[in-house]
C-alpha cells in the first residue's frame, strides 16, 4: 500500500469511526454508567469485533455472508436481537447515581463491557457490508494482501480508539452531572431507546443483490 493510498484510507477511516452507530452508542452507554476510565473497556470491545469483521472479509468469508441469504439473516437478527436486548436491560437499569470511584467489583465487570462491546459489532452483517465495498479500493492485488490488511487494521483500530474515547468521554462528563434518581432514569432510557432504535434500523437493512 503507498503513502498516498494510506492517506486516504486514514482520512476515510475517521468518518467511518465518528459516523452514529451500535458501537458509539455502546460506548457512550458505558461511559454513562462507569466514567471514562472504566468505561472506555468497551472500546477494547468494539475494536475487537471489527479485526474480526476485518478477518471475516480477508479471508473471503465476508462475501460468503453478502452473499448468502440465510448466513445473512442469521447475523442480522442476532444482532436485532442482542441491540434490542441492551436497551431492554438499559431501560431497567438502576435508577440511583453511580459512584465512578468505588471500585465495586459487583457493578464493575471488565469482561462484561469488553463482550458486549465485541458483540456490538460482530453480529453487525452491515459492517461486513460496508468492508466489503470499502477495503478493496484500497488494497494493490500486485503484492501481498496480508500486510496491507494488517495496516488496513491498525489504522482503523487506531481512530476507533480515538472515536470511541470521545465518546465515553462525552457520556463520562454527563455523569457527573446526574445525581438525582430521576435524571439517571431519563438517561437510562434515552440510551435504551438508541439501542432499540440501532436494533430497528439494523432490522431493516437489506444486502443488496
């Protein structure tokens, strides 16, 4: 891959992470309710289903999946269900303030928010989609594939952590403002009602023949 060709994938690749979806709503939801520090884990998440995605799509499976009508409703529906399963859990979520600083170990789970992080985004077959049409523009058939995949990789990956962190980093400082039960509520259900609403659109996306 030149220079040149990584530039522009580099640029590309910071609209792809900014752009609204599962995965910033995942990450703000996590922000909101552990803080920055704790919740950015969602991040290590999200970024590991998207190497997987990534994965997916270089060892040719990813066509497979656009292209087959079962193995493409079985993802998209998977991943209708576990987004609407969040906002069901996010709407019932505890209605008290959250200490950021207690360390308690009972509402704080790494490896919770990194597989509900990684599970965002690997049952999303819209990703797979999306790399799908994307990465080719950007790899030279010319010369080894793997490599480029693995620039192609850490260049996502790195403004993913970049993206995701701003917007824990948002839901963090909004944090820090709920502290009466009926404000933690209405947030609650804002985020539940995203996650459905992620769920919805995910519902209706079709591949295209």
């Amino acid at each position: 891959m030149s220079l040149s060709t990584w530039l522009t994938f580099f640029a590309a690749s910071w609209a792809i992470s900014f752009s609204p979806g599962a995965g910033a709503v995942s990450a703000m939801a996590a922000g909101l309710k552990y803080g920055f520090r704790r919740g950015y884990w969602t991040t290590l998440g999200l970024i590991s289903g998207i190497l997987c995605q990534l994965l997916v799509v270089g060892v040719g499976l990813g066509a497979l999946l656009a292209t087959s009508d079962l193995g493409f409703a079985i993802v998209k529906w998977l991943g209708v269900g576990y987004l609407i399963y969040l906002g069901w859990r996010q709407f019932r979520s505890d209605a008290s303030p959250v200490a950021v600083d207690t360390g308690n170990p009972a509402v704080f789970r790494i490896r919770e928010l990194v597989l509900r992080g990684w599970l965002v985004n690997v049952t999303n077959p819209k990703g797979t989609v999306f790399l799908l049409a994307v990465v080719p523009q950007f790899l030279d058939p010319a010369k080894a594939l793997a490599p480029q995949y693995l620039v192609i990789g850490a260049t996502l990956c790195f403004t993913d952590v970049v993206a995701m962190g701003c917007y824990t980093a948002l839901a963090s400082r909004v944090l820090k403002l709920l502290r009466k039960p009926r404000h933690v509520r209405w947030m609650n259900r804002v985020f539940g009602a995203l996650f459905i609403l992620a769920g919805t659109v995910l519902a209706s996306f079709a591949r295209h023949r």
